[in-house]
C-alpha cells in the first residue's frame, strides 16, 4: 500500500504503541487500514478496529478495508453483519463499536487500532483492550483530532514523556498531510473560529475557556525543583475527603514554589493522611494548609477535629478561621501559575500525575464561574489541596492596616 510521508513515517516506527493526533482529512483511516493489514499478514492474528460506535466503524472503514483485501486476494470469508473478515491465513479483522465497552471483554487480541480516539469511551483501553493484548503482547494504534486537554486522548499523547520505550506520539496538520490543498484550508480558517481551526485543521490540543487552572500550562509549570533547595521545611496543602483524601506537598524558595509530591487516599482518614506523611517525611519541618472546615469536624471516635489530629501530629496548622471565596484561592492559584506581567512562580513535578490531571480537567460548570464538583470524575480535589496552600502563602490581597485612621468630623471612625 503506498503511503504518503507522514503515514511512512508513522507505519515504520518500531514503537509498540502509536498515538497520531491528526487533522481532518489526512489519511488516519487509510493509515489506520494499512496497519492492520501489515499485522494480519501472521498468520492466525485477531485484529480489531473501534470507533464510537458500529455504524461509524461500517461508515468510515468497513468499504475501504474490504476494497484492500480484496485487492491483496487475502480474503477467506466476509461477515457483513459483523463487520468481520478472515482471511487465508486465518487472521481475524474485526471492526467493532464502544458503545458498549462490556461487550469486548474476554478476547485475546494481536492489535488494535482505536479511530477517532477522542470521541470513544475513556474506560476502553485500560480496562478492556489493554489486558486483551497482553498474552500475546500486542500493539495498538490511537489516532484522532484532539478535543482539548480535557479529554483522555491527551493523556494517551503524553504517555511517551514516561514511557519513551513503548511509546510514540505524532502531531500532522491537515496541510502537513497534503491531500487537501491551500486554497479549500485557506478558505475553512476564514469560515472557523481560530480555536476551532486550530483544532481541526492543525491538530492541536487547545484549552478550554472553562478551565479552572486556566493560567496552568503543562510545558511552562511541569518542573521540578532546582537542586539545593532545603527539604527540612515543608508545605503541605491538604482537602478532606473519603474518597479521596488529598494533600500537595510544595517547597518554598522565596516566591516560587514547587510541588514535589502528592497523596491521594481512598476510604482513609486524617489520621492515616498525616501517618503516610510522617512515614515520607520523618526529618521535616511540617507547616499543613487544610481545608478551614476542619477545625470544627469531628472525625475520630474520640472527638478530635481534623485539625487537631493534624496537630497531634506534629504539624503547624495555617489556615483561616473561615472559607475564603473559593474565586479568591482561584485567582490567587493562577497569579502564581502565571502573573499578569508573565511570571511563572508555581511548578509541578511531572511525577505529581493527579495533580496535573486535576489542573488540566478540573471546570466550570457550563456557562457559568462555579466549579463542577461531584459526578462520575471529579478532578476537584488535588485543585483544592493545591490551592488551600497557594491561597494562604500568597493571597491577592494582603491584610493592610491603614496609613492613619480614618476621621470624619474631628471624631475617630471605628474600623473594626
């Protein structure tokens, strides 16, 4: 099959795991094609290929894969109904929907290509065909346009920065690819909103406006900490839960700080958050920034609050008397993520992978300024530990006491 430049490029990578993110015509369903193909060439391979549903698949590739095979004369039997083809060497391609991500459970599978990755259930993959592909230690394909930093295609495209071995990632515009020409681009960016363009014709992950960590990049604010820095004095952001109980641990060196390790717990308790920190941490210095809630929540059997568990502990407590506006520790997050004058003065470890997810694709509700908290994935909690911290270090606004008090005729004006 001939393939253009960058599909080449792509096909003969030896990575075991491929992940393109592609522009709207560029060919990913051919590539896509042109891969099973190359893996059904083994004999006795089951190949599948998944989109979000069944109809998309039988719309987008079932004609062309079938015009291919029959093409090469490697074909055995066609299942039209389900979407099958064996072949004559007894290689299995399948083309099947996620819908129902249950429904393809207990299959052993050589490769898989997942088409449209963004629009296909987030759970695919590492429940289902992750483990499907590892008897045989089979290889896979995710290849889509991006739809933001939010969705979990993302994530799949950021897994080579940890796993360089197995791992690929490709970025190809539309005009990178070259099956459509300047002019019909040139005309479709006068049409689009330059988000929209960028998106679906160049490929790229673009943020979305309803971000709560908006100042938040992962290229600028992914960075650990400079060597030399003292670990003897810690601060640690914490939030409350069940399910979970979070906590950030920063360094602080003058104005900047640096987010050096995370916890996140299921069905804990404080008591268990501030042993694991302790276990972590023995030599250090502990100043804790809690939830303010927690002064008053009893969560032990004998009465302690959350605050006083964290005392017994060892840890300075700082935090206020009362919630701040939650649009205050916000703002005052994203000042440090970046300033109005372009100062970057809040980092992350790229080994804080919660903490990141939790800046990346924690939002407003639509159309509005609250945060979407609760339901099936809530990315609140590491944002609220994190920012408990920042927001008490480095409030907008200070606690000034006046230049003089305040008179109105010869009379002291009460302040406070």
């Amino acid at each position: 099959m001939q393939l253009a430049q960058w599909q080449s490029e792509v096909a003969h990578h030896p990575s075991r795991f491929k992940t393109i993110s592609a522009g709207r015509r560029s060919g990913k369903t051919y590539l896509s094609i042109r891969e099973m193909c190359y893996q059904a060439r083994i004999p006795n391979q089951n190949i599948y290929y998944i989109t979000a549903s069944y109809r998309q698949a039988k719309t987008i590739a079932w004609k062309l894969l079938k015009e291919i095979l029959l093409d090469l004369r490697w074909i055995q039997k066609i299942n039209e109904s389900e979407l099958q083809i064996t072949l004559k060497n007894n290689s299995i391609i399948a083309l099947k929907g996620s819908e129902n991500i249950d429904a393809l459970r207990g299959v052993s599978l050589s490769y898989v290509v997942i088409d449209e990755c963004a629009i296909v259930d987030p759970e695919l993959f590492q429940t289902i065909i992750r483990p499907a592909l590892a008897d045989q230690k089979g290889g896979a394909m995710f290849i889509s346009t991006p739809m933001g930093k939010s969705n979990w295609f993302y994530d799949l495209y950021n897994m080579e920065q940890d796993h360089p071995k197995e791992w690929k990632s490709w970025s190809f515009t539309t005009r990178d690819a070259g099956f459509v020409d300047d002019a019909e681009i040139e005309q479709a960016q006068g049409e689009m909103s330059l988000k929209q363009f960028r998106q679906e014709f160049e490929a790229s992950f673009e943020t979305t406006e309803s971000r709560v960590a908006w100042s938040y990049d992962r290229d600028e604010n992914t960075k650990e900490m400079p060597e030399g820095l003292d670990y003897r004095t810690l601060h640690i952001g914490g939030d409350f839960n069940v399910a979970p109980l979070t906590a950030c641990v920063f360094v602080q060196d003058h104005e900047s700080l640096y987010c050096i390790d995370e916890v996140q717990m299921f069905n804990s308790n404080t008591q268990e958050l501030a042993d694991e920190i302790n276990r972590r941490y023995p030599k250090s210095k502990i100043f804790f920034y809690p939830d303010p809630s927690g002064s008053a929540r009893k969560t032990s059997a004998n009465g302690q609050t959350d605050h006083s568990i964290l005392q017994n502990a060892g840890f300075i407590i700082k935090a206020p008397r009362r919630h701040d506006p939650i649009r205050d520790r916000i703002n005052a997050t994203n000042a440090r993520f970046c300033s109005a004058d372009g100062q970057r003065r809040l980092f992350i470890s790229k080994t804080c992978k919660y903490t990141i997810e939790s800046m990346e694709k924690y939002n407003f509700r639509d159309g509005t300024m609250v945060p979407e908290k609760g339901g099936k994935q809530d990315f609140s909690h590491q944002f609220d530990a994190l920012s408990y911290c920042v927001a008490f270090l480095f409030p907008l606004q200070r606690n000034l006491a006046p230049a003089q008090t305040p008179q109105r005729w010869g009379h002291n004006l009460v302040t406070n």
